[in-house]
C-alpha cells in the first residue's frame, strides 16, 4: 500500500531475533552431489532401459524434467546440441522453469555419437512407454536407488558444474547450458556469444563428459 508519490504508507521494520527467525549458513547446507567413480559405476549396476538417460543427465546437467521432456526434433542432425524446450511433470508437459531454462545445450563430440545411435529410428520422446507417455520420474528414481544411488537428480547437474568449472569453462557457457540467468552487466552484454556455435563446440569438446563412457 503506497501513497500518490509512491512511498510506502505502513512500514514494516521486521525483528528476526524476536520471531525466531533461523540463520542460514549456506556453508552447512546439505548439497549432495556425486563423482566420477559413482557415475561410472550406476551405469554399470542400473538397468539398461535407463543407462542413456542416466549419461545424459551427467554429460549436460539437463533437470530431470527437461531430459524426460527430450524429443526426436529437439537433436540436432549430428547429436552435438539439444533445444530445451519443455519439461515434463506429473506425466505432462509444461514450459521449462525459467525463461533461462529455455536454451541449446552443447553435447561433446564423444557422447553425440552414442546419442545419435539412440535416437536413430525413433519419434517423438526420447524416453518414452510403449504407449507414447514419458517416463515417470517415480521409475528413474527407484532404478537410481536400486543401482546403489545414494542421492536424486539433481546430484547430476551439481556434477556437471563440478567438471565445467575444473575445465575453467567461461562462466556464460555454464550459465547457457545449465539454465541459469547472468548476474551481471557483463553477462547481459554477452547474450550474442550463444550465437558462437565454434566458440561453443570448441569448450564442451575440451571440458568431455568428466567420466568414461566405455564402462
């Protein structure tokens, strides 16, 4: 509630220590993520119904939604990108999270070639029942756990970080291919380099997958 001139009519000067208000120390948080080592090994232990996908998760960060959300048209002729376009939750598809979340991720030479395999002859979902429907998370996750998983998902996308920063990968290009909006000028101003397909192709191939694929 403002006045004419915009100025706040009933300020509030909030007391956190009266109500008890926790302090957060983002040092302390539970942040689960996994190594390489663990990555090789679910996807030697997980069924291989969910082997692909399980690699796909660790390679490019995708939310759990995105990749279930994956079709035929969203990769590109030779495997190398993927256009994020949708997620799929409960079963059905929605809009990505955030507009950031709607984006082309980069995939490294060594793992497109798997990918391109995987989708050859197929339509519409990459990870879908034999009635069309995609996948249930319900089911990946029981699959993870059954394998030896110790944590979810999103594991996947702190790892893929992990490996993009050892890699010294600019910090734009994490931000494009993980979903995740700038938080400076300079990123703002950087927007035309995700046109910069060689720029692109030129560090995902540098950084690789961080694990093996020959397991």
């Amino acid at each position: 509630c403002v006045s004419k001139d915009g100025y706040q009519l009933f300020p509030r000067a909030w007391n956190h220590d009266f109500i008890g208000l926790p302090i957060i120390d983002k040092s302390k948080q539970h942040r689960p993520t996994i190594t390489k080592a663990e990555v090789e090994e679910l996807l030697t232990s997980i069924h291989p119904r969910y082997c692909i996908l399980v690699a796909l998760l660790a390679v490019t960060g995708l939310r759990i939604g995105e990749g279930l959300g994956l079709k035929t048209e969203d990769v590109g002729p030779d495997g190398r990108t993927l256009a994020v376009r949708r997620s799929v939750w409960h079963l059905g598809e929605q809009t990505p999270k955030t507009p950031n979340a709607v984006r082309t991720v980069d995939v490294p030479q060594e793992f497109a070639e798997i990918l391109s395999a995987y989708t050859s002859g197929k339509n519409g979902l990459l990870f879908q029942t034999r009635t069309g429907k995609p996948w249930s998370q319900r089911n990946v996750l029981r699959a993870l756990y059954n394998a030896g998983a110790q944590t979810g998902f999103h594991c996947f996308r702190r790892f893929r970080d992990e490996i993009l920063r050892s890699g010294d990968t600019p910090k734009d290009l994490i931000n494009q291919w993980l979903g995740w909006a700038g938080t400076d000028m300079s990123d703002l101003y950087g927007e035309g380099l995700k046109k910069n397909e060689a720029r692109r192709r030129q560090w995902i191939d540098k950084v690789g997958v961080g694990f093996s694929l020959n397991r």
